[in-house]
C-alpha cells in the first residue's frame, strides 16, 4: 500500500481490476507485491515454450495471489523447481545477465506499439490496416466482440 500511495496516491485503481479478475476466477487474493519483473521474464524465456503456460500460471498466482515477491531469484528459483526445473541452473542464470538484453529488447519493442500493463492483447484482422491493440481484462463476450470487429465479421 505504501508504495500505491507513493505512485498513484492509493490503490483505487486496482478496485477494478480486482472486481473484473474476481468475476472471473482471479481475484488479487493477496496481492501485496508490485515487483520488478524482469528476472521473471528472464525465467519465461528459459523455461522454453514447453514449461510457458505453467510458468506463467506460477507467477501469477504466486505475485497476485499468495503475495510472493516475483523479483526475487530464491522465490523464482523455488517456483522453477516446482514446475520442473533444475534449481542449480536456474538460480546461475537468474544470477547472471543471459536473456537480459533480449527482454529489455522485447520490452522496448512492446512500448513502441503502446503495452502499458497486462494484460495486454494485439489482434490482427481483415477489417483492420494494422494490429489493434487493447489492454484490460475483458470478459470472453467482450473478447468475442473484439474478435468479431477486428475480423470484419
């Protein structure tokens, strides 16, 4: 809380994000950390596209809903190992700076299309000249809709 006030003057800006998330199964239960998360991008990308879904699900449950700090390489290096990683090889590579430039680069490149936050989705239709991108979470009606605009359909 204290570093909502410092950034955005409270936390009235996750009430709806938090509503949205509880309609569907994600309520923030005990999201407490806003971490820096570039380490646990790092782990994605070494996690490789087999292990990308549930390293993904075990750092989203593990930041916004058990209130673990997903900037911290022993909390990463556990959530690894329980998702079946080596926690010698990735506790060296977190330690290290391997996959760090390809992440920032990725970062730079998100911005420049207009990522702010996540989620964030880009969709790319017939009824559109370039990607259409938006961010929030939506609802599957919501997402059809977007779907169906996008697509010309």
């Amino acid at each position: 809380m204290a570093y909502n006030r410092r950034r955005w003057g409270g936390d009235g800006w996750t009430h709806s994000l938090r509503r949205k998330g509880a309609a569907v199964g994600a309520p923030f239960a005990n999201w407490k950390v806003w971490p820096n998360t570039l380490k646990a991008h790092r782990l994605m990308r070494l996690a490789g596209a087999e292990r990308n879904d549930m390293m993904k699900a075990a750092l989203f449950r593990a930041c916004y809903e058990e209130g673990r700090n997903v900037s911290d390489t022993e909390t990463l290096v556990e959530l690894a190992v329980a998702n079946g990683m080596d926690a010698d090889t990735t506790r060296t590579y977190l330690c290290g700076d391997e996959g760090e430039a390809e992440v920032l680069q990725e970062i730079d490149e998100a911005r420049r299309l207009g990522v702010s936050g996540v989620p964030f989705f880009v969709i790319d239709g017939d009824a559109v000249k370039r990607p259409f991108g938006f961010s929030g979470a939506v609802g599957s009606e919501e997402l059809v809709a977007l779907f169906e605009e996008v697509s010309g359909k």
